[in-house]
C-alpha cells in the first residue's frame, strides 16, 4: 500500500498533535470549535482522525456530517438524519426511522452493494420538529455526543434562516458537542465573525495552518524506509519546496514518488516526476486560462511568477508584468479570489492551487520576465 494517502487513513496520518490535543480540550471543557483553512490544508482528515481517536477511547460517540452540496434545510435534515440512522440503526433502519423519526414517510432504498440510502421527504412544516427529534435523540445518550459539520458554510446560502434555527437547537444542549468546519471564504467569515448573525462569538475558532516542515519531512522519510526504499535529503526538501508543504499536494507528490522509487529516489528523479505532474495537467489548466477573460489571465501569471506578492496593485509590479492601470488590476484580483484561483495569505496573494501555480511558472514564466 502506498503510505502516502489522499483519502484519510488513520494509520498513515500525519501528526496534528498540537491541533488533537486543543480539540480534545475543548472537548472536555464544553466548548465548540470552528476549525478553517483554505481548501486542502487537512480540515476534514484533521476531524476524522480526531474522531477516529475518540471512538478508540470509547467515551464519547462521533458523527460526521458532511453538508457539502446540500443546498437547502431539508439537505442539512437529511444528511444528519441519513447519519444518525447509521450510526444507531445501521441493523434495523425501518425501526430506526420509525423511532427517531416519527412523523417522516422515508423511501428506503438498496445499492447494488446493499447499502442503504434513504429518500427522507421533510415538509417544511416538520423541519423544526424534525431537528428537535434527532437533536434530542442525541440529548438522551448515555454518552456525550460528537458532531462535526464539515462544509458548515453551506447552511448560509440555504433559503430557509437555517443558522438561526440551528442555533437555538445548539444553544440548549448539554450532552451534544459540536465541531463546524468549512474553507475560509467571506461566507463563513461573515457567519462566525459578524455580530449581526445567530453563529457569532459561539466557537473557539482553529485556523488550519500547513504541518511543520520539519515534522512532515520525518513522516515522509520515515514512510520510505519502512517500506524498505530510501529517499535522498535533497530531493526530499525539493519535493517539499515544490509542493509547498501544502498537504494536499505534498500528498500527491508523495505518492507519486513512492511509486516511482525502487529503491532509493535521487534528486534528478523527483525533477522527473514534478514535471511529469504538471504535465498530465497541462490540457486541463490550459482550458482554465483560456476561459479567464485576458486581464485576469495576466495578473493570474503574474502572480505565479512572483509565487507569494504583498502588493499586487503596486505600480512596480504592474510595470514588471506590463499589466494595465491599477484599477483594472483591482477588478481582476477580486474576481480572481471570487473564483478562488487566487486567495490573499497572511504574507500575500498567490495562486492557490499549489501545481496550476507550477504550470503557470513553468509555461508562462519567460514570456514576462
Ligand atoms: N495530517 C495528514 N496526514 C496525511 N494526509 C493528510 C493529512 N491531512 C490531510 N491529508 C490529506 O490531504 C488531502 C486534503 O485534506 P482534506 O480533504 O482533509 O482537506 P480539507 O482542508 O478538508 O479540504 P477542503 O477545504 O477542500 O474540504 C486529503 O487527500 C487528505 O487525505
Ligand atoms: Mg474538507
């Protein structure tokens, strides 16, 4: 099996301790958590490998609901009842659903694999007692209750005023804990940092930092050796340097180098396998540039070029890359977050996917330096 994952596995996870330890304290201490981070860093594998500590100890019971693509109250209700029914009536589910759900008609159905889906219709009328049930099924268990909303910042764009809804059921919980999670943007900003909304000043917030250099270096050498093949200490900083140790990517290139190496993988080789990378996603990234209109594209390519850069709308930099006046260069940046292609850092703005930002360098760069 080749350690390096990109789906959670928990014997090939890497460290978090520090963010395990703070969840585990909040745990204890009856706070709720919001963790976020741009996309990829680990939030979801972060959950469910605390989870998947928690579950060992047996003190507590874990539910992940992943909201993703859920776009209405009726979704959210489903997708934690499809979960609690899991959880507690995976044997019996018609007798689960009738004793969490009472007042529900569910369509059961049956994949071909046997596994069971259900079509839960909730009129609008029973959303609020629909929550109220399953949220005080979770009250009465013997042991505390924990629950991560992944992608919590889908419950904004719902018709229905689902956070004040929800808030009041969270409000009033003793044995129910609960972890929301979702990507940085401004509709998850605004539900937990606006003073106007139901959410506000109710979590610890957990921003998701990259794993440290070091740390993420010893993971993956290790992984390496016990398999039996080696890794040489500059093609490893390369590998970490071309991926930025941003954990989605340095997975992937991970993986490919493991697979790759037989026995021991040299510098020369991980430059093969970098450009290798970039080159299967030639075709897909050229038809992402060519749908930008030209003068994101531009400033797009400029920032790959600078990889990180403070002030995008300096007049330096706008003469360097020769890209038109200030303004336009203003309008481009923020459809370019919007679209997130670029997001802005602590140290700046830079192309946020890791190897688009690679390809962009790699076949953009000449033309304008
Ligand atoms: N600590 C870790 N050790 C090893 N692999 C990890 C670790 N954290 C995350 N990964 C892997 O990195 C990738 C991205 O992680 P994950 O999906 O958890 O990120 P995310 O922050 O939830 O992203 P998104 O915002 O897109 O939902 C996945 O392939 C995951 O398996
Ligand atoms: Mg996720």
């Amino acid at each position: 099996m080749n350690p390096f994952t990109l789906n959670y596995e928990p014997e090939y996870f890497c460290d978090r301790q520090n963010e395990l330890a703070r969840l585990s304290k909040n745990i204890s201490n009856g706070r709720n958590t919001l963790i976020h981070s741009p996309r990829r860093l680990g939030k979801s594998a972060l959950i469910k490998h605390f989870f998947h500590t928690l579950e060992k100890k047996k003190n507590f019971e874990t539910i992940f609901i992943d909201l993703f693509a859920t776009t209405s109250l009726e979704g959210f209700i489903q997708a934690m009842a499809e979960n609690i029914l899991f959880k507690y009536h995976s044997k019996n589910f018609i007798e689960g659903v009738k004793t969490l759900l009472k007042g529900l008609s569910p369509n059961i159905s049956f994949s071909p694999d046997g596994t069971p889906g259900i079509g839960l219709s909730v009129q609008p009328a029973r959303y609020e007692t629909t929550l109220k049930e399953l949220f005080n099924y979770l009250e009465t268990r013997k042991k505390k209750v924990i629950i991560a909303f992944d992608e919590f910042q889908e419950v904004a764009g719902y018709p229905e005023k689902g956070e004040a809804v929800l808030r009041t059921y969270i409000q009033n919980l003793s044995n129910v804990r609960f972890i929301f999670s979702g990507s940085s943007n401004h509709l998850l900003q605004q539900m937990f940092f606006s003073a106007k909304r139901p959410f506000y000043q109710s979590v610890e917030i957990m921003v998701l930092d990259k794993i440290n250099r070091e740390t993420y270096f010893g993971f993956i050498k290790d992984n390496f050796e016990k398999n039996d093949k080696q890794v040489a200490p500059d093609a490893l900083e390369y590998l970490l340097d071309f991926s930025e140790i941003y954990t989605y990517y340095t997975q992937v290139v991970c993986n490919y180098a493991f697979s790759e190496t037989e026995n021991k993988l040299e510098l020369q080789q991980a430059y093969t396998i970098t450009d290798d990378l970039i080159e299967n996603r030639k075709a897909d990234y050229q038809s992402l540039l060519r749908l930008l209109p030209e003068n994101q594209r531009k400033v797009a390519i400029a920032v790959a070029n600078e990889g990180i850069i403070k002030k995008p709308t300096a007049i330096d930099f706008i003469l360097k890359h020769r890209l038109p006046s200030v303004s336009s260069v203003a309008q481009a940046l923020k459809s370019l977050e919007n679209k997130e292609i670029i997001c802005l850092t602590n140290d700046g703005y830079t192309v946020y996917d890791v190897f688009f930002k690679r390809f962009l360098q790699r076949y953009y760069g000449k033309e304008l330096n």
